[in-house]
C-alpha cells in the first residue's frame, strides 16, 4: 500500500523554495491564502487525516510542493504527539501546551539544524525566507489549534492517537523546532 500523498498537487499555487503556500482555513494573519471553498478540507485537515497511516512509511515519494507542506505538517504533528505522551496533561492544559509549543522558535530549510534540508530548497531572498517562516508559523498554529479535537476523548488523551507517539515518520524526530 503507497503512502497518502495530497490532494493539493498539481494545482497552481505560489512556491516559496519548492514549498507551495496552500490555502488555510484560519482566523489568524499570515500569507496563506483563503480556501475557495471554506467548508472543504485544507491541508491541516489532511495532514491531520493522514497522519496514522503515513507515519508507518519510512520513504515517502515527494509529487510536489504539496508534498513537502504535508511531510513538515506530519513530523509537527508527531512533535506534537511526543510533548503530550511526555506531560499527559488534561485537555485545557495540552491546548496551552501545544499552542506555545507552535509559537516556539523553529528553523527553516537552508538552516544548519533544520532536518530536512535534502529535501527542501533554501528560500532565495530574504524575502521569501520571512514569507516561508510566517506561513510555517501559521499552519503550526493551526495544527495545534485544531489537534486537540481529534487527540482528546473527553478530557483525557486518547489511546488511539497515542500509540502514534513513538512512530518516527521517514525515520525523523520532529521538524527542527528549537527549544
């Protein structure tokens, strides 16, 4: 069984490096642009989705620009995952917990400790690097506004979303986030 890819590729939208700005679903300000159709699912949705099943495959063939947003969003959501196996707190308490853990510091593709600089390009100007981090920094927040819906079963995590805690997606940790 192939990996899930996204359904974003093969559209046309703005690349920044080989990262293309998808639109977002969100109320906070950045450069994502607005979905054409708010009720359908965007790319957090999907990196959301997919996650489980995409966090079994260790190769993971890259189709597009999309591609590269869907892989960022689901070694997050896996850094995610390990600050709340780590803490266990109550659904209120890992909200904050992943809401700072978004607005934390992270590195780019081009930087020395981001992980993925194979797959990724450095942005070309310094234009598109602030371009690249304020979207990176928008669909991280997004993630963590909208993860704790699906990871808690009341006020408690969930089992089924926590044994994923562990799997490292392509083998990696997480997305270079800098603590």
């Amino acid at each position: 069984m192939p990996a899930f890819h996204s359904a974003f590729n093969g559209n046309d939208f703005r690349s920044v490096g080989n990262v293309s700005l998808l639109p977002v679903k969100s109320k906070n300000r950045g450069p994502a642009p607005p979905p054409v159709d708010p009720n359908a699912d965007d790319i957090v949705d999907e990196a959301i989705y997919v996650f489980r099943p995409n966090c079994f495959f260790r190769n993971f063939e890259i189709q597009g620009g999309s591609d590269r947003v869907l892989i960022y969003l689901i070694l997050f959501i896996q850094e995610c995952l390990s600050k709340l196996a780590v803490k266990n707190p109550a659904l209120a308490e890992g909200q904050r917990l992943l809401q700072t853990h978004a607005m934390q510091n992270f590195s780019l593709p081009g930087d020395s400790n981001f992980p993925l600089n194979a797959l990724y390009e450095k942005p070309a100007t310094k234009q598109d690097a602030e371009t690249l981090k304020q979207y990176l920094a928008q669909l991280r927040l997004e993630v963590a506004l909208r993860l704790p819906a699906k990871v808690y079963d009341g006020d408690k995590l969930s089992k089924w979303w926590m044994c994923f805690s562990k799997r490292k997606f392509m083998g990696l940790n997480g997305v270079g986030t800098l603590a």
